[in-house]
C-alpha cells in the first residue's frame, strides 16, 4: 500500500492517519459511493487537516488505489493463513477457500462491495466505473496482477507446475470467478448462494485440466 502514497509514513501517528484515511474511504464507498466521495469529507471524519491528506495522497483516485491495495493485501493474507493452517485434501479446496475468503469479504469488509482490488463499482455486482480496470497498474488489467498473486501462492504452497500454461489458466480462471462473483452479487447483495457454488464449480472444472 505505501508504494502508492506521496510520502511514506515514517511514525506510528502518520501511519495511524493514513489508516484512519482509509477505513473512513471505505466507509464512505459504501454509505455515497464512489462519485459522491470527497478528499475534504475522508480528511473530517478522518479527524486530520485536509493538508495532511495531500501530504500522503494525490487525490481520491489515489487513495482509493492505495485502499484496493490494502484489500489485496488482506485477501491474499487470510487465504494464506487458512491455507497453512489446513489439511488441504486436494487442490481443489484452495479454489473453494479463495471463493469463500472473497464473497465473505464482500459481505462484511467497509467498502469492498465497492471497490475490492482496483475496479470501482457503481453498485455492487457492477457496473464499473470505465478506465477502473487498471486501477492498480497502468499497464496491465486488475485481475492480471491478482492472478499473479495467486499464481504464487499456488506454486508455492501446492507445488504446481510453474511456467506459462499455469499463467494462462490461473488468469483465465480469475476472470470467469470474477464474471459469475458479479453476477452473485447483482441478483442478492450478499452474494446468491446457488451462483457462488455455480462458480467453484466452473472453476474447479476448468483447473482440472491444468493441475494435477
């Protein structure tokens, strides 16, 4: 997230601020969305001089950026640390535990209906906001860099073949997870059940043909 900011905080009360920042963006994603947010109502309920924003954040746009970060950071975290501390029976059960991490994010984190690793949604399930979709890194889209991401942890942690044909698939795969997520959440805003099982199927089905 700090490779984002203006300025890196250097102490415990300026890192403190710019996670105030944060959470009070993400709070207000979800009460106005993202059109109505301004960088002077983050700074007030963020209890901070509105100076002290652009100290650490260009605009909204940027800080936003830095809050899909730490959401990325986040995710990829709890999926870790369930990962390690199961008894994985097959592969599989990573596609299932990633789905439930991110669906159980959607319904309980500030702000992630709204904007989860870059995109920015009008509403939840979609549409996005255009131009959103390389929020994280001018060239390359989103869901590449969370399928980089992911990619690791699976070569990592369940020692798959590494190499370009895993790429592909594994960004084949975040994007139709993402594609029927949406749906989910379009047709019930906690994500309809029947939809999030719809799409641990799909993609275990089409994983099958890439890992062992």
């Amino acid at each position: 997230m700090t490779s984002t900011l203006r300025r890196r905080p250097a102490q415990r009360r300026s890192l403190e601020r710019v996670e105030r920042m944060l959470d009070e963006c993400a709070h207000l994603l979800d009460e106005i969305g993202y059109e109505a947010l301004t960088t002077k109502e983050v700074a007030r309920r963020a209890e901070v001089p509105i100076g002290t924003f652009y100290q650490f954040f260009p605009d909204k746009h940027g800080l936003v950026k830095a809050l899909a970060l730490r959401n990325l950071e986040a995710f990829l975290g709890r999926v870790t640390e369930r990962l390690t501390g199961a008894d994985l029976g097959h592969w599989t059960d990573l596609v299932d535990l990633a789905i439930d991490e991110f669906v159980a994010m959607k319904r309980a984190t500030p702000g992630f209906a709204v904007v989860d690793f870059g995109e920015i949604l009008r509403a939840p399930g979609g549409p996005a906001i255009e131009g959103t979709n390389r929020m994280l890194d001018a060239a390359l889209e989103n869901n590449a860099i969370v399928a980089d991401r992911l990619r690791a942890i699976t070569v990592d942690l369940l020692d798959a073949p590494a190499g370009p044909a895993l790429d592909r698939a594994i960004l084949v795969a975040v994007e139709a997870a993402d594609a029927v997520l949406k749906l989910a959440f379009r047709v019930d805003p906690e994500g309809d059940p029947d939809l999030v099982d719809e799409c641990k199927r799909l993609v275990r089905g089409y994983l099958s043909a890439h890992l062992p």
